[in-house]
C-alpha cells in the first residue's frame, strides 16, 4: 500500500513537470523573446556618426587626421595614372615618408577622376585641374577627405617632375597657389612644360614635416598660404601668412609690401 502511494506521489510529480515544460514550451512559441522587441528595424536605426581620428591635434593648420592617407584612381589611361602614383611616391620620398598614401579600392580619403579637356572654372578660362578637401564641420582645420580633377593628360615639366599632380594633392593638403613664378605650389606652374621645377620647395617640406609629426619636428608653416576657402562656407582670419602680404583690391599675397599683381603674378 506504502509503495502504492509512492508510486501515486511520482506520477502526480511528473504530470506537474511536464505541463509545465509544456506551458513553457508554449508560451516562447507564441510569444517571442522579449528582447526581439528591442530590435529595431533596419530603416529606423539611429546611426551614431563615428567621430573623426585625429592623431595631429596639436596642429592649427589643415591636416588630414592620420596615416596612410589613401587614394583611388578612377578611369584614366596608364600615362595618366602612371604620373599620379609618381606624384604620391614624390610626396611620401621628399618628406622622408612621414607624409604616407596608400591607393584602395573604396571610401578613399582622396578620389582622383580624369575628366574631359575641354573644362572651364569659374574665371571661364580653361583649366588643366583641380582640387577640393572637404573639412569636418566640428573641427573646421581638419581634412576628411578631397576630390581632385584632372581634365586632359596631366602635366610634367621639363625636368621630368610631375608638377601638376604634385600641385593638386597638396591642395588637398590644404595648400593655397602663390604668385611667384617656378614653385611648387606656383598659380599654374603648371601650365607649360618649360617650368624649371624639381622638388616641392623646402618651406612646404619644412610645414609638412611639423604638422604630420604632430609638431615634434621643428619646423615652420609661417611662410605658407593656406586656402581660405571662403567661396565654400569657411571663414578664416589672416589669409597671408607671416611675411606675406596683401595686396588691396585682390585675393593675392605677396612677399613684399606694396607689390602689383601682374597676369597673376607679384612685381
């Protein structure tokens, strides 16, 4: 009779068991795991911008945020890709490949299209090329990426140096064009292939090397022009840096007072 009971008292106990694991069973078939609630729909997720890295931030100057800087050719024909990678291979060599690219596949820091020849800016003279760095609009002094343009062949100067692609990565970089004849960053130096250029002129290699060092090489960004970028939203004091000077009525510096402008240049 005891074992009777026993026997009773199990069956009962796993009966309970059972409908419970039944219930349960039940019950996340039928009602999802809470936590799907709380998984939103692709459309309506909040993305979270990622901020910007800036491993130079003791600079003041325009800079991009760190190295390698990375680039994409699209389209062009070898001559004309050839003189691009030559010109970011020149870059990296004279400053001591402090200043590094790497060429990607896709989300490139700099986008470099060829375009037709037959191209015009905004003076409506024809125009071998251009370049815009884009500016993180919370930090206004760094560079998130840039666009450059080269409509027609390129350009390379009789001394075999590649300075008009040279010329318009450093826009890139920030960089305004100087009046002053056979510089790097000469307003269309680039031009005709008689320039006497060589190398991208010390006081830039000197302001590079500060500020992607992150100012712990000694060197000096006083002399250079930056762009002022005024015509795209950004406004910055003293557009002429120290030693240059403005020149009245004109968009121009130059490195002596009371300087004319002629066909773009200083006298």
């Amino acid at each position: 009779m005891k074992n009777k009971k026993i026997l009773i008292i199990g069956i009962i106990i796993g009966i309970i068991f059972l409908i419970i694991f039944i219930y349960n069973k039940n019950y996340n078939i039928l009602n999802p795991i809470i936590e799907e609630e709380f998984i939103l729909d692709p459309s309506e997720k909040i993305i979270i911008k990622e901020e910007q890295k800036d491993v130079f931030s003791n600079i003041n100057e325009f800079h991009w945020g760190e190295m390698p800087i990375t680039y994409k050719i699209i389209g062009g024909e070898e001559r004309q890709r050839k003189l691009i990678h030559e010109a970011f291979e020149t870059i990296s060599n004279e400053t001591d490949e402090i200043i590094k690219f790497k060429g990607v596949n896709e989300n490139p820091d700099i986008s470099i299209y060829f375009k037709s020849p037959n191209t015009y800016d905004s003076n409506d003279e024809l125009t071998l090329a251009d370049s815009l760095p884009k500016f993180d609009p919370e930090k206004e002094n760094l560079i998130i990426s840039a666009e450059i343009n080269i409509y027609g062949q390129g350009q390379v100067c009789k001394t075999g140096y590649p300075d008009l692609e040279v010329h318009e990565i450093l826009h890139a970089f920030g960089f305004d064009d100087i009046p002053i004849m056979d510089r790097i960053m000469s307003r269309y130096s680039y031009s005709t292939s008689d320039c006497e250029i060589e190398k991208i002129d010390d006081d830039y290699i000197s302001c590079l090397k500060k500020i992607y060092s992150n100012g712990e090489i000694d060197g000096d960004c006083s002399k250079i022009s930056f762009n002022s970028f005024l015509e795209f939203g950004f406004e910055f004091e003293d557009i002429c840096g120290e030693g240059w000077y403005d020149v009245e009525g004109t968009e121009f510096c130059c490195p002596e007072p009371d300087m004319i402008i002629i066909d773009d240049y200083c006298y």
